[in-house]
C-alpha cells in the first residue's frame, strides 16, 4: 500500500459515509441498530476487549488522554478512541500513543466495501467499529473510548464498560439533543449501565441530580468527583483541566477496586507526560513561546468561557484568530471576546465552515478592531505579521481552525 492509496481510501470513506464532521446535522444517524449489526458483521470485537467509556461536553478528550497515559506509565498496553481528528484520520484511533496503522485502515476500508446492502454506517459508526477491531487485534489491556455526540444514543454506547465517567454537560448541539442542560444531561445519562460504576464531574446540582437518578435506577454506584481531593498537576494546561484531573481519579479509584495495579506514582507522573504518552494536542497547545502562541480546540459556549477567561488572566496584547462552523451561535461568542485584543476571523476550509463576511454585522456590532481573511493561515501569516515578542497570537473557535493552522505549520515549526 502506497500512501497514495492510503488517501484514496480515507476520501473514498469521507465521500461514501455521512460525516457529521463535515456534513452536520444530516450525518447524524442515532440509535444503535446499525452499529449493532455492524459489530455483529465483525464479530463483535466490542465485547473482547475491557473498556473504559468517557463522555461530557467538554473535557472527555483530555481526561481520555490523561486517563491512557496514567495507565501507560502503570506498565498496560492502552487503546483510545478520540474524535474528530485534526491533522490525519489515524490520530483518532491509538495505541499507546502511536497513531493506528494506514495499513490496517487501508484494508479495513476494503472491507466496508464489500458490507451487505442492509449495512450503511455513517462515518462514526464505521470509525467505532474499525477502533473495537484495531484494540482488539492489539490486544490491549484497556481501550479507552469517547463518546461522539451526546451519550444514549450514539454508536460507543454499544459497549459494556468497566466503568464511565461524565466529564460535564453544557449547551451543545441543541439541534440534537435538546434546548436545555436538564435535556442534555438526561441525553448524558444515557451511557450508564446497570451495576457499572459512573463518575460525574459536574458542579450544576441539577446535571448532578440527572445522573444521579439515573445511576440509581440502574444501580450504578455513583462517584462524584467533584468532591474528590487533588492536588496534582498536568502537563495539558489551562485551569479547566483541574476539574478533568478530578474525574481521571475518580476513574482510577474505581479501576484499583477492580484490583488493576496503579501507583500514586504513577498518577502523578501520567498527569505530567500526557503528550510524550498519547500525543494529544489541541487543548491550551503551546505552539511556540516567542512570540507565544497558544492553540486550543474549545469550541462551545462553556468552552470557550473557560479559554477566554484564561486568556483574559493573560497580561499581552493578544492577536487572536478565530473560525467558525455554521451552527455555532456567534452572537453568544461576540459577548465574551478577551480584552486587549485585535481579531483576524477566517472560514474554515470545511463544508460547514461559514464565512466572516456572513457574520460581519455581529462583529461591527461588537465594536472590536478586526480583520476579515478567506482561510486560517492568511490570518495566522497577518497575526504574526503584526504580533511583537511580548504580544501574544491565539488560534481557535473550531477544531477545524485549529487543524488547519497545524496541518500547515506543525511540521514547519520542529
């Protein structure tokens, strides 16, 4: 297999599976009748591996990735499943921090092909069940898998887990699953199995209720870690991340009482090695220190308060370039821009990317100093070009924002 094939497989599954990455809304296929026979048609690679299921609205990334490199440091050989990608599609899929092989994506691509007529996954279901397969043939110890969107009905939820944690729940995707927190969280909730332990990193009382009701209708013992004792630290920064650090010990706790071998030791040094470990980027991500620039993939309301907030604890001038997909509420965003700042909005080159100009009302409204650009490295290229050493740049709004600027400077930058 050439890597030109490789390719050409990856564009043919983008093209043939709805994607709801690059499609939105009309990609979403829930409910778990496809991905069941789907798994059945593979064997059912889900039920012979241990997982660990982790959802919320923000935050399961990070505690997945600081969750897999505290079980590496422990000596297991760890499976994890994030989504979306950012810069190739085999960065979803992991095995102790190495990428999943193109040669096994190329293969298991032939495969789809040739699924019976009854079988149309969309791309996330198709994406799970090459994930169960990949853990399964490498025979990991633990396969740490994110849910996609939402938690009741989305493809992950086929498994039984050794334990689940809910990150948080804010306002996200209403179009999906629903106007309000209770309705979300409900929508959460549904990842927790009967006898299964759940860990809920949320402050809201209500969300916490939501999942507690349901913890107990399915007698699930119910952890909350919010009021668990932490003074560790990570190497993923941001002020966010003690909160996730919280529900990675609640998940460990949980996972010593099923006798697997994890040292205080090893907790503290997974926390401080997560991207040697798994390499995960995306979140609070230094990209350069001079002048400092900072990229990160918070991408709703609560999201980006949080990184906002940090920014604004931040004494420099800032340069920040933004990006938005179609269904994101800017008018929401506009409310709560960092101060001391100059914008440079651009379209993600996606589908769903919208265009500054489309939104432009909002930004005069705003009365902040900005410029519009046709794509992410025209307006980081302008940002830097203006940014001194003691000012700094910010990149995001998306994930696509973000993957593009990587995609083209990563490798520019070792």
């Amino acid at each position: 297999m050439t890597n030109e094939q490789y390719q050409e497989a990856v564009e043919w599954l983008f093209v043939q599976a709805p994607n709801y990455q690059i499609d939105g809304q009309k990609a979403y296929k829930p409910g778990l009748d496809n991905i069941t026979k789907l798994c059945a048609f593979f064997g059912n690679p889900q039920e012979k591996i241990k997982c660990i299921h982790v959802g919320g609205t923000n935050g399961k990334g990070s505690s997945s990735n600081m969750l897999a490199s505290v079980l590496q440091e422990s000596g297991y050989k760890v499976g994890l499943y994030n989504s979306p990608h950012l810069i190739d599609f085999t960065e979803r899929i992991k095995v102790n921090g190495q990428n999943c092989n193109k040669e096994f994506v190329f293969q298991f691509i032939q495969k789809l092909k040739k699924l019976p007529e009854e079988i149309r996954p969309s791309f996330f279901e198709f994406t799970t069940i090459m994930a169960f397969e990949y853990f399964y043939q490498q025979d990991v110890d633990f396969a740490i898998i994110e849910v996609g969107l939402g938690g009741r009905l989305d493809s992950t939820n086929i498994i039984r887990p050794l334990v689940s944690a809910i990150t948080n729940v804010q306002l996200d995707h209403q179009n999906i699953l629903g106007d309000t927190i209770e309705e979300i969280a409900g929508e959460k909730a549904g990842i927790i199995k009967t006898h299964i332990p759940i860990i809920s990193g949320d402050e809201n009382e209500a969300v916490k209720n939501i999942i507690k009701s349901k913890a107990d209708k399915e007698n699930a013992p119910f952890i909350d870690a919010t009021l668990l004792k932490a003074d560790l630290k990570s190497d993923l920064k941001g002020s966010y991340q003690e909160k996730n650090i919280k529900v990675v010990i609640g998940l460990i706790e949980e996972l010593r009482k099923l006798n697997f071998a994890i040292s205080d030791e090893n907790i503290k040094k997974g926390l401080l090695s997560v991207h040697q470990n798994t390499g995960f980027i995306g979140r609070w991500f230094e990209f350069s220190k001079s002048p400092l620039t900072i990229c990160d993939t918070g991408h709703n309301q609560a999201g980006l308060e949080h990184v906002f907030a940090q920014l604004n604890s931040i004494d420099k001038h800032k340069h920040i370039v933004l990006g938005f997909v179609n269904d994101k509420k800017i008018d929401e965003v506009m409310k709560i821009l960092p101060e001391n700042s100059e914008f440079y909005f651009a379209k993600p080159s996606i589908h769903r990317g919208r265009h500054p100009e489309d939104y432009e009302d909002l930004l005069i409204d705003a009365k902040i100093f900005y410029k519009i650009f046709n794509s992410v490295q025209e307006a980081y290229l302008s940002a830097k070009e203006r940014c001194t050493n003691k000012e700094m740049i910010f990149i995001g709004g998306s994930n696509f924002v973000v993957g593009e600027f990587l995609e083209k400077n990563l490798e520019v930058s070792k």
